[in-house]
C-alpha cells in the first residue's frame, strides 16, 4: 500500500487507534507481527485482526472497510458470492502494477 492509500485510510478510521499502518520492511512491524512474513507482506496488504487473524489483499479489504467512516456498506457487496473472486483478481492486478498506478494518479511536479 502507498503511502497516500495509507494517509487515506488512517484519516478515514471510525476511531483513532482503529487503524495502525506499518511498513512491510519496518523492524516494528517484525517484532510485533512475526507471523507475517515480510515476503508476504510485499505482495499484498496484511491485516492483523485482534483476535490474530490474518487478512491479506483483497480478503482484508471489506474489514478495512468496516472500519472507515461511510464505507461499510462496500464491505456487505464483498459477501456477494460473485464479488470476492473477481475483487481477488483485481486487487493481485493493481498489486503487480501499484507503481505504474501510483505515478501515474499522482506524477511528481518536477
């Protein structure tokens, strides 16, 4: 995830402290979260639930939803049976191509 995707996220949360982003690389997110391993980490975002579960790519999507502020109903349209396997595929695509998309949504001024 971008830095820019994870300020959006962050501002947008029901509460503060709902959300704590960390980067795959960080020696934080090793220490605290060593049942992500950082191979993982780097091919998709990585939710860890309270309760310990992981959530990866477009699987923790509707959780991240439910959790920003007038975006939970995106969250119920995941539980459609047609929704999930089609939002996996394009989630692993924008994952491949994050910085072509990024740059491209957001080119530097030079």
């Amino acid at each position: 995830m971008c830095r820019a995707s994870a300020m959006w996220l962050m501002r947008r949360a029901l509460s503060t402290g709902t959300l704590e982003i960390l980067p795959c690389r960080s020696s934080v997110r090793r220490e605290r979260f060593p049942q992500v391993p950082e191979a993982l980490c780097m091919t998709a975002m990585q939710l860890v639930l309270s309760d310990g579960r992981v959530l990866g790519g477009a699987d923790a999507v509707p959780e991240l939803m439910r959790r920003i502020r007038g975006w939970g109903w995106l969250a119920r349209l995941f539980a459609l049976p047609p929704v999930r396997p089609v939002a996996r595929q394009v989630y692993a695509w924008i994952a491949r191509n994050r910085m072509k998309i990024s740059c491209a949504v957001n080119p530097r001024e030079s």
